[in-house]
C-alpha cells in the first residue's frame, strides 16, 4: 500500500508543479522566453489567498481574486517587463526575468514581512479515508479537482471557441495570424492571464497545504518548472503535464528510497539529466 | 477603382524592399506582379496587408487611404491574403485554418464562407478534422485559398500560386481564379510562373529590385519576348 500512497501524494505535488510549468510553457510557446519571474506571481497568489481568506473568510473567494489580481499583475509583467525588449536576444528577455523575481523576493519581504503568513482558520483541513490507513486532506483532494478541471476547461476552449484557435494559429506563426487580422498582442495579454492566474491558483494552493506563504515560496519552484518544461520539451503542452506529474511521483518515490543519497530537489535535476541523455527533446518534444 | 497604390514604399526596418511603386486593379480583373527573385512582389502584398512596414505611398481602397489601418480592419473592408509559401497553420485541422481565415467576421459570414470554401475545393470537405500539416502541397495550396475566401473579400491578394505544385493542381487552382475573377474580385496575383499568369491576368507589372518597370496588358506583355526574357528570367 505504501506504493499506491506515495503515487498519489506524487499525484498531488506534481498536480501543482503542473499549474505552475504549465505558464511557463505558454510563455515559451508564445515568446520564447523563459519566464522565471513567473515563480514570483505563484508566491504573490499564496500571499493573496492567506490574505484574503483571513480577512474575508472565504477561501473560494480568495482563490478568485488571486486569479485575477495575478493574472493582470501578468499582463503588467508582459507589457513594461518583457515587451520592450522582445526584439533584443533572448537572454535578454531571461536576464530581465531573473533580475524581476529576485526583486520580487525583496518586494514580498518588504511588503509582507520576512517571517511569512499564515491561514488563520485554515480551510480544508478535514480527511477522507482513501483506503484503509491512508488519509488525503480535502485540501489535497482540492488540488487535484482543481488541476483536472482547470486544464480541462482550458483544453476544451482553446479547440472550441474562435479565441482559442486564434491563440493557437498565433503560436504557430504570428505574423501569418496577423495577415488574418488576429490581434497578436491580445493574445499575448491573454496568454499571460492565463499562466498568471494559475500560477496563482498554485500558489494558493500550496500556502493552504503548508499553511504558510513566505517571500521565498517561489525559489524552489523557479528552477523546478524549468526543469519540468525542459523535461516535457520545450513548448509542448502535454509533455509539460506529463514531465510534472512524473516529476511530482519520482520526488515522493525518491525521498523515501533515495533521500540519503539524493535531495528531495535534486532528484528534479538527476531525472531531467538522464531523460536528456536518452531523448535530448524532451519526452514529448519533437525533432 | 477598388485598389489604388500611389508612390508606395515598404521594407523591414533600414532594408527597403519596394521603391516608388504606382498600380491599381479593378473589380473583375487581375492584375500580374511579376519580377526575377527578391525583387519586392511579396513585400508589397503583405505591405498591402499591412503586415509589412509601410514607408511611404497611398494605398487608397474604394478610393480611401487604409495605409493606417491594421490588418483586421483591411479584412473588413474586403482583403485577404494567401500567402507566398501557403502558411496554412499545421498544427491546426483544416476546419479551424478556415475559422482563422473567418476571425474577424461576423458568425454568419464565418459559416457561409466556410461553406463556400468547402464549395470551391470539395477535397477539403472531406478533410475538415485533419491537420492541416498532413495534407499535400496542392492540398495546402487550396486550403490557402480556401482560408482567405472565408471572410468574403473583394480585393485577393495572391502570392505565387503555382509554386512547388503539380500541373493538374495548378490548373485547379487557376480555374478557381478564374471564377473569382468572373464573381466580380479584384485579384493581385504574384507568380514566377510566367506562362500561367499572364494567361489570367488582365494587366502586368514589373518589378526589379523594389522598382516598377514595366507595365502593360497581358497581351502586350505576352507579345514584347523582351520583357519576359530580360525580367522574368524566361524566353
Ligand atoms: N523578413 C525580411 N527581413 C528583411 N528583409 C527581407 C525580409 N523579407 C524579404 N526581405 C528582403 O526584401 C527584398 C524583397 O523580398 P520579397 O518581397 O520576398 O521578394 P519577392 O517576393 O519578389 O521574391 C529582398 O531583398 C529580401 O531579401
Ligand atoms: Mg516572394
């Protein structure tokens, strides 16, 4: 039973690392840019779930407005951070990023204090019984209805609404997407949007399993998504989802067989060096 | 007249690509871009598409200048574009490459114009659920086509049609001109294949590196050996 256990708790860590990479490859996809600041807007929505549960008492409600709030702090990112540059070498655009987030750690620590908050009723702390002798918190269970339905919904309305195809006829070849009258730079606010808000959604998320959000949430899951998204090959959807979902199973194996050789963190970076080593694409990337 | 192109100059960023160029076409006819490799005929469609820097000139459509409008605004006012080198969207079916054609339409012209493009290419019909990057050349070649008859234009702006495609698929897409043409579109048409062009075209225009030559009718064009041997690269 202790397999099936940790499959699911893998399950759960990689639900979360799978809302977070999944932005990043939407930027990527898009722009071509690695977007590390992203990580920052996963703490930011943290900080407004505990906030806004607290003061308000709803966690749903908190859920909605770190949604939004992150999502157009996002498009803020895009318009003053990345699209001045986007004609300049990518590393630009990497270099810009990096200098953002590790500003975005200070910000938080100003902002919010250095010691971190916390949920003061926290929500969805109840178990369910799973089978005998294992527990998931609803919070857990959270995590996972929320990953399926949002990535669900999100699958369903980029192959059925005409928005949704605009967006992908643009990641394919913007300027051809242009010459049909598609207005590229919507679909880049709404490209960020959309990666913001469930950065944020993650970011609520993971406060609400820790119970706590502190300035440095981010830093981990900075480097991890890039690992993930080169894991699942650059730009590809479905490799981003399966590389964090596989990425989240392998940490929970890993701690228990090989955390005294290996850190929980590295364990990332070991699986990413040897998927490279047999596919240098990525698992689901192609060429 | 439907499009008139006053002294206009196009090219991408210090590099320009058209110098000075003057055309016009009118509803029902076609007007042939021609001109060796490089010589600016695909920079000046999409400049007309407003997809490529305008730096000078008027293009006047119905006689008002649209040199400030962005491409979607253009569509509504009745042009599209099929591309040099088709550019359908691979990754998308076929169905949703003639939803991006339609983007800026009304949902009732979208689903008329999709009909129709199904109407004029009956081999796409059949491939609606397709990746569009699965189909042939001459399959792509129609879907090009296809994509931009979506939103119903009035001003077609086509970049060599006959590129890398086999004999019998080019005349299918010639006779789909043809009809076009006879429905009363005004065609920009850019080929390097000479021969077929000036089998459609009404009128000819010469380019040479960014500079307009020559120009005349088709007829004329066809009779002067001269021009075709010393522009077009061909005897
Ligand atoms: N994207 C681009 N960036 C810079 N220069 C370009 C670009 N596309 C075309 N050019 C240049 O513009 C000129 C005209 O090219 P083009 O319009 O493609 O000619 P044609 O369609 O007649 O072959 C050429 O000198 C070409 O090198
Ligand atoms: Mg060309």
């Amino acid at each position: 039973m202790l397999y099936l256990e940790l499959f699911i708790q893998g399950i759960v860590q990689g639900s979360i690392y799978g809302l977070i990479a999944l932005g990043l490859t939407l930027v990527y996809g898009l722009l071509r840019i690695l977007h590390v600041a992203h990580a920052a807007l996963f703490t930011l929505g943290g900080y407004i779930g505990v906030i806004v549960t607290n003061f308000t008492g709803s966690f749903a409600l908190a859920m909605f407005v770190a949604m939004i709030v992150v999502g157009v702090i996002g498009m803020a990112v895009y318009k003053f951070a990345y699209e001045p540059i986007l004609h300049r070498p990518p590393y630009i655009a990497l270099i810009a990023s990096i200098a953002l987030f590790i500003a975005s750690e200070e910000i938080y620590r100003i902002v919010f204090g250095p010691f971190g908050l916390s949920y003061i009723n926290p929500p969805l702390q109840g178990q369910i019984e799973i089978f005998s002798g294992f527990r998931l918190k609803h919070g857990e269970i959270l995590v996972m209805v929320i990953a399926v339905v949002m990535l669900s919904a999100l699958a369903w309305l980029s192959a059925n609404t005409r928005t949704g195809v605009a967006w992908r006829a643009t990641v394919t070849d913007p300027e051809m997407a242009a010459a049909f009258g598609i207005k590229i730079q919507n679909v880049r606010y709404l490209n960020f949007f959309i990666a913001s808000a469930l950065a944020a959604v993650a970011g609520v998320l993971v406060a609400l399993l820790n119970n706590l959000v502190e300035p440095t949430m981010g830093s981990v899951p900075s480097y991890k998504a890039l690992a993930i998204i080169v894991l699942g090959g650059l730009g590809s959807i479905r490799g981003t989802l399966v590389a964090a979902l596989a990425l989240g199973v392998i940490e929970a194996y890993g701690t228990i067989y090989l955390g005294k050789i290996l850190d929980r963190d590295a364990l990332a970076f070991a699986f990413l060096i040897i998927v490279l080593m047999v596919r240098p694409q990525g698992l689901l990337g192609e060429k | 007249m439907m499009l008139e192109v006053r002294g206009l100059g196009a090219g991408y960023g210090d590099i320009v690509a058209v110098r000075d160029f003057s055309f016009s076409v009118e509803a029902g006819k076609v007007l042939a871009l021609l001109g060796a490799n490089g010589a600016g005929k695909s920079s000046t469609l999409m400049a007309l598409m407003g997809i490529v820097q305008q730096k000078a000139g008027e293009i006047l459509l119905d006689g008002s200048d649209i040199s400030m409008l962005a491409a979607d605004q253009r569509i509504k006012l009745g042009m599209a574009i099929v591309p040099e080198g088709r550019r359908i969207f691979p990754d998308l079916t076929v169905q949703e490459n003639l939803v991006v054609g339609g983007h800026v339409s009304e949902a009732a012209t979208l689903a008329a114009g999709t009909a129709q493009a199904y109407e004029y290419f009956p081999r796409l019909k059949e491939r609606t659920g397709q990746k569009a990057g699965s189909l042939s050349g001459g399959e792509q070649q129609m879907l090009a086509l296809g994509r931009a008859l979506v939103s119903a234009p009035r001003l077609l702006l086509v970049d060599e049609l006959s590129l890398g495609l086999m004999p019998r698929i080019i005349d299918e897409c010639y006779e789909v001109l043809a009809k076009l043409r006879s429905e009363g579109l005004a065609i920009v048409l850019v080929e390097q294949n000479t021969e077929h062009a000036l089998a459609v075209a009404d009128e000819v225009s010469v380019l040479e590196a960014g500079n307009s030559v020559w120009f005349g009718t088709a007829k004329e064009a066809a009779k002067d050996s001269a021009i075709t041997a010393a522009y077009l690269g061909t005897a």
